[in-house]
C-alpha cells in the first residue's frame, strides 16, 4: 500500500448534528418540494369539522396529508412502512417537521379524511385552471388497467362455478329422492321439475325437520341405524342449501364477467400493460376511466347523482362557447343535467334559482331553453319523456326535482341496443325506478284515465320482462320492453306526477350521492306501500297494480305486496343493506325533515295523508342491516 494514501476519517459512533436546514439536502427541482407547496396553499380549514377540541392535540392535517400523498407518490401504502420512513428517509423527515405519527395515527386520519379527498382534488383542479395548466374547456377520456392488491389465489371462476353447481344440484336432486323414500312422502315425482333454490331448500330443510321431531322415539337398533341416516340426511341437505346460496351469490357478484374475488369483489382477472415475464398472463386489477387535459388528470369517477355545481360549470362554457342545443346521452342523471344546461345556459342566475322547494329561488326563466335531444343509454328514470330535473346540492344536502314548460326535450332518441351493457344490478334499480314511476303516478290524487293507461301499460311490461333483463342481459325483446316502459313511466310522471315514496328516497340519496336513486327506491318501496295499504288507502287501485305487475287473479291489496316481494327477490333486491349503504338509524328524523322540506309538494298528492310518525314507522320497516 502507498505511503502517501491516507483515508476520510470513519467513526459512525460521533455524536453528529443535522444541519440548520434540513432540506438543504434535497434537491430544488424534486416533486416532493412541489407536493409541499401545493398543499400549503390549500384551504383546509373544512378539515377542522373532523376533530374534537377537547383532548391531546392532533397532528396538523396539512402534514399528515402531505405524508400520506407523498408516500402513494412513491407506491407506497403501508401505514408501517410509512412510519418507517418517518425515522429513516430524510424527505419524510423534512415534510413531517420531525414528526413521528404511528402507523395507527396515520391510518386513523386516512380513515377519518377519505370522504374530503375529492374535495382536496377539486382544489388542486381550480388552482391548475388559475395557473393556466388546464383550461376545463377540452376534455379527453381514457381507460388505464391498474393490478389490485388481491390475492390470485383468492379468485373463483365463473366456469368452475358453474360446473360446481350444476354437480351440486344433482347432489341434492338425488338427497331429496332418498328422503322422499325415507319419509315415505309421495313427493317424488316433484323432485325433477321442482325449482332448486336456497329458499326452496331451505323450507324443505324446516318440514324434515318437523317430521323427524314428530316421529316416534326409535327402539331397537335398526330404528336408531335408520334414525341417525335421517338425521345425517338433514344436515347435508343444510350444507347443500348454504352452498347453493354461496355458489348464487359468486354468479350474482360476477355480472358477466369471468372471475371474481373473495377478497376484493371489485377486481377482475385482466392483462395487464407491463408483462415482466412476457408471457400474457393475466394479473387482478381495474379498469380505471379518467378525463385529462394536457396530461392533468381532471376528473377519475362517475357520480349516479348530478350536482348544481355540475351544472354550472358545463352551462359557463355553452354560454362562452355560443352553443345552439345541447345532447344528452347516458342515463338520467346525464339528461337532467342536458335539460338544466339548455336552461341556465340562456337565463341568468344560479341554477337552484329556478328551483321550487326547499332554499330554491322558485324563479321562472326569462327566456325558452336551448333546443335539447336526449338519448338514453339505460331503461329507468323516463327523463326523455318529462320536463323533471333532479338536481343535488352539496352544500345544503337536498336534492329537489323541478321543471317548467321549457325543460321538456325537444327530441328524444329511445333506442333499447343502448342498454345491452348495463350490469344486471343496475338494469335491476333502474327497473323499479321505472316501477316506482308507474305505480306512483296511478296513485296520485292527481291520476286521470289518461295517465293511467300510461301507468298500467308500464307496469304490464316490467312485469313482463324485468327479471329477464337482469338474468339476461343481452334479449333485445326484454331490453326494449323494458326501455318502453320506462318511456311511458315517464310520461305517466308528466301528466300525474309521483308521491312522496320520491320525497323520501331523494332525502336518502340527498344524504348519500353515491346511492343510485333506484336502489333507494328497491330499499324503500316495500314497506311503503304496505303502509299504505294498512291504512286503508287505494284498495282497487293496488289490485288494478297487481293484476298489471303479472297477478291476474288478484283480489286483495295484499296480492300486490306478494307480487311486488317477489319481483325484488327475482331483481336481487329484496336485502339491501342500509348499514352498507352508509345510515343508521339515528338518521331517520334528519331524512324526514329534508323530504318534507325539499319535496314537500309530493306528500299532498299522496293517496292518504301521512304524518311524521307513518314516515318514520315506514323507515323502521324498510331497515335491513
């Protein structure tokens, strides 16, 4: 070795000091100094609704938000390994200030701020348009694939399934054989053409029961043999029905597609763009649709529900843009909002300004609306057929229908192909809000011979083919029955209008915009219209309902019911959770206030007066966890 070499001293045991500044040592042009900024500059003072004053101090949200953002920046979503990083990369060090959040802090605030990300993102928006780096003016949609974090080896596929299935009921066709034979029951001949259901078997389950319970107490040996065979019997019948109901559900939660997960029922197999091994193989992932303009995402969701703020932005640029008509396509909330920028595109004003009930203006429109065509690409809300606009306001939390003369569209374009791609769920809600619609509207104080023709035509054609377009989705005959009737519901709104079952669901998914309003329809109309019939309310036109709906021998109200339960059991909409759906029970006088004073206009067309307590009485009834 040289004499003249001499080494940098080492001794990692010094006692070190950081510099005064610790970001000296991360460079000027790192994203996570822009990351920095940009949320400094963010109004977040809407965070301070999430913390108690009383208490330990928490950390500053704009610090946990910039940590938590700057980690999802870098692939990284684990709350441990995000602490981690707190004490060991100095980029973390420098955006916590020092500060060390546990990995349980920090997943409690991300659980605490996931309902004001969006808000958080139309900020970040609103200051690329003030910057100049987006305009909102042109915007371009794309689909990227994105690799969940599901297990592979979770998933179950729609083939496999099926084959499953269709072994397991000749399993239990041959079980009910042997305990036909057994129980000495002259049933067997129902055995093949008997419909194999969990319900079905369930039922079957409870009568051998009873008659095991019911027989005489076995004796000699081969009474207790034939005793224990029976009762052995009894419980493979149980786990077949279980396993019946789970092979159903995985179909039902598949909605044409070829593979599902345990895990994350959302994701589905796909190829992905990056391909490691080069060999095509298919990983769980999503198919996510964005809208960017020069390279900034803008929009990455699709809401069920329009908003006024919504609105707004599109009728500024059609009157910026000097536009003549205005086209609709999609389902009905994109009509509404068609029908609402062809208004406020040529009167001033807000649009909750033309609003009637609740804080709306109640003003009517100085001039006639824009010329619109409206073309819908589901089967429900009849919006191509009637003046409504169904509109939400976050700030108030109402959502409010309203119209005028003007609104009606100009043309309309009802072709049933559109809808061949509608998953079964939503071809489902969107059948009985058509439903709810015709039955409504044949209600109504305000229903003549001429709206009921309407009505009980829709009625006869849901009845008719709904459940055939929600089990198969691709028969055009019941995709255009189906798309007709929900024409003629609207129409039926048009001339009668609807009662307050509206009012209550526009309060539920007022509450929640994320709730499709059929399925706040499917929810809720069972228990309402039992509680109308209770009271005594529209005998001959519940009848008049049911006979339309597919019961040509009824004779009492209640048939209606049994034929309506029956319809939501077909659809799968017969347990939908309000739990999952995002309310509880203490909910209830806060969603009756908004439907009195955002729709009260529709509890006076009701059939019999309800009060408070009916309406809370129907809620107690609907509620299923």
């Amino acid at each position: 070795m040289p004499e003249n070499l001499h080494f940098r001293s080492y001794d990692p045991d010094q006692t070190l000091l950081f510099p005064q500044r610790i970001d000296r040592d991360i460079p000027k042009d790192d994203p996570v100094r822009i990351l920095k900024s940009v949320i400094e500059s963010l109004d977040l003072s809407g965070f301070k609704k999430l913390y108690h004053e009383r208490g330990r101090s928490p950390y500053h949200p704009k610090m946990m938000l910039m940590v938590i953002l700057y980690s999802y920046m870098n692939n990284v979503y684990s709350c441990r390994k995000i602490e981690k990083l707190l004490y060991r990369d100095i980029y973390y060090i420098w955006l916590s200030g020092y500060q060390k959040p546990d990995f349980a802090t920090i997943n409690r605030f991300r659980n605490r701020v996931k309902n004001e990300i969006g808000h958080i993102f139309t900020l970040l928006v609103l200051i690329l348009v003030e910057k100049g780096f987006v305009t909102l003016e042109v915007e371009y949609l794309d689909g990227t694939k994105i690799e969940s974090k599901a297990n592979k080896y979770t998933f179950v596929w729609r083939k496999s399934v099926e084959r499953n299935r269709e072994k397991l009921l000749e399993k239990i066709r041959v079980l009910l054989q042997q305990i036909n034979e057994q129980m000495a029951q002259d049933k067997a001949a129902d055995v093949d053409t008997l419909e194999l259901t969990p319900q079905t078997l369930c039922e079957i389950s409870k009568e051998f029961k009873e008659a095991l319970g019911s027989a005489p107490e076995a004796k000699t040996k081969e009474e207790k043999a034939a005793q224990r065979g029976k009762n052995k019997m009894f419980k493979e019948l149980e786990r077949h029905g279980e396993k019946l109901a789970e092979y159903n559900s995985r179909l039902e939660q598949m909605e044409g597609r070829n593979s599902i997960s345990k895990t994350d029922p959302s994701a589905t197999f796909m190829r992905m763009k990056e391909d490691a091994m080069c060999n095509g193989q298919t990983k769980p992932g999503y198919n996510l649709q964005i809208s960017s303009e020069n390279q900034f995402i803008t929009d990455f969701a699709l809401f069920p529900n329009p908003t006024d703020r919504l609105v707004m932005e599109a009728s500024a640029l059609a009157r910026r843009e000097g536009v003549d008509f205005v086209t609709g396509l999609g389902g009905g909330s994109a009509l509404d909002v068609a029908k609402a920028i062809a208004m406020t595109a040529v009167n001033e004003g807000d649009v909750w300004d033309y609003v009637r009930g609740g804080t709306g203006g109640g003003k009517s429109p100085a001039h006639p609306s824009l010329p619109t065509l409206l073309i819908p690409t589901t089967a429900g809300t009849g919006s191509e057929a009637d003046p409504w606009i169904v509109l939400g306001k976050l700030e108030t939390g109402e959502k409010i229908a309203f119209g005028n003369r003007g609104t009606y569209p100009t043309m309309s374009v009802v072709d049933p192909s559109l809808t061949l791609s509608v998953p079964p769920f939503l071809t489902a809600c969107q059948g009985f809000d058509a439903l709810c619609h015709a039955a409504e509207g044949y209600l109504n104080r305000r229903a003549s011979p001429v709206s009921d023709l309407f009505a009980l035509e829709a009625v006869r054609l849901l009845g008719r083919s709904l459940v055939t377009a929600v089990r198969k989705g691709d028969d055009l005959h019941a995709r255009s029955d189906v798309s007709l009737a929900a024409t003629l519901a609207g129409v039926n709104e048009s001339l009668a209008g609807c009662i307050s079952l509206h009012a209550l669901e526009h309060a539920l998914s007022a509450k929640n915009p994320n709730l499709t309003h059929g399925q706040g329809l499917a929810m809720l109309a069972f228990a309402y219209f039992r509680h109308l019939i209770n009271k005594g309310a529209a005998h001959e036109r519940f009848v008049d309902l049911a006979r339309a709906l597919g019961f040509p021998r009824a004779a009492a109200p209640a048939d209606f019911l049994a034929v309506l339960h029956h319809l939501l059991i077909a659809c799968g909409l017969a347990n939908l959770s309000w739990r999952e759906a995002g309310f509880s029970k203490k909910d209830f006088p806060d969603l009756i206030d908004n439907a009195r004073s955002a729709m009260g206009a529709l509890f006076r067309c009701d059939p019999e007066e309800l009060s408070d307590e009916d309406l809370f009485e129907i809620l107690e009834c609907a509620w299923w966890d």
